[in-house]
C-alpha cells in the first residue's frame, strides 16, 4: 500500500455520510456550453437593463456566473434585479443538465459507495438542475437529499448554509462527514460546517487553487478511480467472512 492510498483509506474508512458538490466532481454541467459563455449572457442580461454600471470591470470579464451573480448579490440583496436574473441563472442550468458530462470514474463510485454511506448534494447551482441531472443518469435514488443556491445568494458556499441543511436532514454526525469539492469555496464551506474534505481536481489550475486556499496535497485527487478502488476494496472487506 502507497503512503498515498494509506491516507486515503485513513480518509474514507470512517465516512458514513458524504456531501458532493455537483458541478466538478459528479459531473461537468456546463460541458455543452462552456460556463464562461453564460457569464457573458449573463453580463449582457444587466447590460439589456441598463445596468452594466453595477458591475466592476473584473466582473464583467469573470468566467464564472456564479461569481458574478454573488458579488452582484452581496451589493444588491433582495432586489428583483437579483430575483430574476437568478431565476434567468436557473434555466440555463436546466438547459444544459441533460447535456452535462459525467465526471470520470463518478456514476460507478457513487453507485458502490452508496451503499456504504448517505449522499447529498451540496451545490451553488440550481437545486433543481441538480436533481434533473441525478435523474437524467439514474442516480436519484442514490440522492434523497439535494441543496442548492436560493435567492439568498448570501448563503451560496463558500457559506456553510447547504451544508449544514443537509448534515440536519440527514441526522449526520459530522465527524462521519466528507464533503468532496472542487474549489476553495466548497473548502471553506466545510471547514465552516466542521466536516472533512476530500478536493477533486482535474487539471493543476484546480490543484493549485485548492492549495492555495489550504487543502493539504494528500487531501486532493486528480482522479475520482483510486477513491473507487479503495471504496471497491472496504465493501469486499466488509462482506467477506
């Protein structure tokens, strides 16, 4: 055994309760349209109201929409600005939850480990984008709790808020706890809801983001198989006599 897949093991071994985020580590939701051509539709949303002056120009080239629509958020709470273009948000993500590629390695971790732990999303997407997208691949029973971004986008991670929804609902112990993420924002989240963390990156941009944010390199994977391999590996233990 690899000093690696021993602080894995050290990892999962205990876990009876697991918290994923949605887009990264269960699937890539914007794949069949790139995320950041939905920040600028997004941008291009306020710019039609006549309110591209309430952005920064930082945010009107940021990538991410979700970036942009919480730092708009944080100044504006409870308008009907935030209102609809949250909603406006929503249906994008519902657009392209069909289209969305599975993360390498996750239908087939997800399948096995559940019957090992409890799972919940824990998203800043849509609530709703996320349970079509489970259904979609056949995953809903594998999902009875799904938490994603509300019009309060104060409570969007890096805010423990959907973390702790779904610890309450599923009567979670936290120290059972794991939540898998791909960004500092899911990072932080834990740390807030006290749970452990397991980072999921793909390519080094992430990697260095996450341990940047302070995710220990041994606490972060490039790839979801050697987590299957182990999770594989606790159930034939369990089961054998």
């Amino acid at each position: 055994m690899t000093a690696e897949t021993k602080t894995l093991r050290e990892l999962i071994d205990p876990v009876r309760f697991v918290l994923w985020d949605l887009d990264g580590p269960v699937c890539r939701l914007f794949a069949g349209h790139p995320a950041h051509q939905v920040a600028v539709e997004l941008v291009e949303q306020i710019e039609r109201r006549g309110l591209l002056g309430m952005l920064t120009d930082e945010e009107r080239r940021d990538p991410d929409p979700l970036a942009v629509l919480r730092s708009l958020g944080a100044r504006h709470p409870s308008s009907d600005l935030i209102a609809d273009l949250e909603e406006w948000l929503t249906q994008q993500e519902l657009a392209v939850a069909p289209s969305a590629w599975p993360t390498a390695y996750a239908d087939p971790l997800i399948r096995t480990w559940a019957g090992r732990a409890r799972f919940a999303v824990t998203t800043n997407n849509s609530a709703a984008a996320a349970a079509r997208y489970l259904a979609d691949r056949g995953l809903t029973d594998c999902f009875p709790f799904v938490y994603g971004r509300t019009r309060n986008l104060d409570l969007m991670k890096p805010h423990p808020h959907t973390l702790r929804q779904a610890l309450s609902a599923m009567g979670a112990d936290p120290s059972l706890t794991l939540m898998i993420g791909d960004a500092p924002t899911d990072f932080e989240a834990a740390r807030g809801a006290g749970v452990a963390f397991l980072g999921y990156a793909r390519h080094e941009d992430k990697r260095s983001q996450l341990e940047s944010a302070g995710v220990a390199p041994h606490r972060i994977v490039s790839s979801l198989e050697p987590v299957l391999e182990l999770v594989r590996e606790l159930r034939r233990s369990s089961t054998s006599p």
